[in-house]
C-alpha cells in the first residue's frame, strides 16, 4: 500500500492545495486538467478534462473510450495530467498509467449527470467524424425518443479512467521575483514516494 500517513504522500499534498485553490482563489474550473496522450503517430496531443474524484490511487476523468484519446490510451497507458491554477501561481504535473475504472464505478456516475449530458453521450461518438451538424441533431432527438419512458443507461463505450501516479511535482511560482519552488515525489519500487524540494 501506498504510503499514506506522513506530509511524504503526494496525493495530501494534492488534496491541500485544491482545496485551496479552490477556496481561496477566484479559479474558474480548478478541476480542468491538460491531458496529454501518445498517439498512434508518436506524437502527443494534448486536450482539456475535468478531474471528476481523486483517491489515494489516483486521478479520475470520464469520456468516450472510442475518441482518440481513449484509443491513445489502448495502446499506450502512458500519460501526463497537467493543472495551471493561474490564479494562485501554481502548477501540478502528474505522469502516470491510466486504466479503466469498474463499469459499475462508471455507471454511478453517469447516473449522477444531467439528463442533456447522458443523451450527449449517446449522441455524440467521438471516435467518428460526423459531417453535419444536423446529424448531430437527429441523433440526439433519436435517444430522446427512445429513452423517454426509461431511465437512460450508460452506453458501452463510456466511462472512467483513473491516472495512477507514478511521478508528481508540485510547482509554486513567487509573485515577484518568478523563483519556483518544486516538490517533487516519485513512486519507489517498495510503493513509498521520494521527495524532494529544489528551487529554480
Ligand atoms: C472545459 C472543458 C472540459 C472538458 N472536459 C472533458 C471531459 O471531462 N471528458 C472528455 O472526454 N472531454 C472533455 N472535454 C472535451 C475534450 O477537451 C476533447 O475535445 C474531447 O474529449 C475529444 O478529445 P480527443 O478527440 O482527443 O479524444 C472538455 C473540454 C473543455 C473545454
């Protein structure tokens, strides 16, 4: 088990500086993450996520397993979140492994959204290019009528991924002089984190 019980655990770490960012600053969407993929191509892209729960194993955001960043993933778990909470002049990044969470974890969630947002999910298939934008449309009243009378099940191809953290620096930018202080913890092979603070 991770080692959870000291100030060497990254993810109370994470935990301190969310809730302050947060709370005590005017950040917009503290919970958007940069997610940066390897491609089929080698190439990385880089997209916008929400980091919807965070545990002591990790990183979780939910999306379409067939887009392309969820076939990056299928082939190549390796990934890097990245937060930029301008705000407070700080910075997270994490590089990890993503896997998929338990469908029944997933479905708990894709209850809790709202109805619009469940019917866009089946609307929307994000691995196909869709011509119009009245295809879009037409799917989307097509999931209307049929669900109307029912509750709207999570479709197949959606659902959560959970980053576990293999590395995680903490980046804190003075107002004035632009120094950075880094925190840094890396997971060792016995699952207890290295840390280190530098500055730059
Ligand atoms: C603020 C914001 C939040 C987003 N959150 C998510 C998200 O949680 N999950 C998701 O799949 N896409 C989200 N998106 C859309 C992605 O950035 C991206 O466009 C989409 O998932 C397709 O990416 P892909 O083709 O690289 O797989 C969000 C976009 C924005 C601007």
């Amino acid at each position: 088990m991770m080692n959870s019980n000291d100030d060497h655990n990254p993810i109370q770490h994470f935990q301190q500086w969310f809730h302050e960012v947060d709370n005590a600053y005017p950040e917009e969407e503290t919970n958007a993450m940069t997610l940066s993929t390897i491609g089929k191509d080698g190439f990385p892209k880089s997209r916008i996520v929400l980091l919807k729960r965070f545990t002591w194993e990790g990183f979780i955001f939910f999306t379409n397993y067939t887009s392309e960043k969820g076939r990056a993933i299928a082939k190549n778990n390796k990934v890097s979140i990245t937060f930029n909470w301008k705000t407070s002049k700080r910075e997270v990044f994490i590089t990890g492994k993503a896997e998929k969470i338990a469908k029944n974890l997933s479905e708990g969630y894709f209850d809790s959204r709202p109805e619009g947002s469940k019917l866009s999910s089946w609307a929307s298939d994000q691995s196909n290019v869709i011509s119009s934008r009245r295809v879009l449309d037409e799917n989307l009243h097509h999931y209307e009528t049929k669900f109307r009378a029912q509750t709207i099940p999570k479709p197949e191809y959606w659902g959560g991924y959970i980053i576990k953290p293999y590395k995680i620096e903490f980046i804190e930018h003075e107002p004035i002089t632009g120094f950075k202080r880094i925190t840094s913890y890396t997971l060792t092979s016995n699952y207890n984190w290295l840390k280190n603070i530098r500055f730059c």
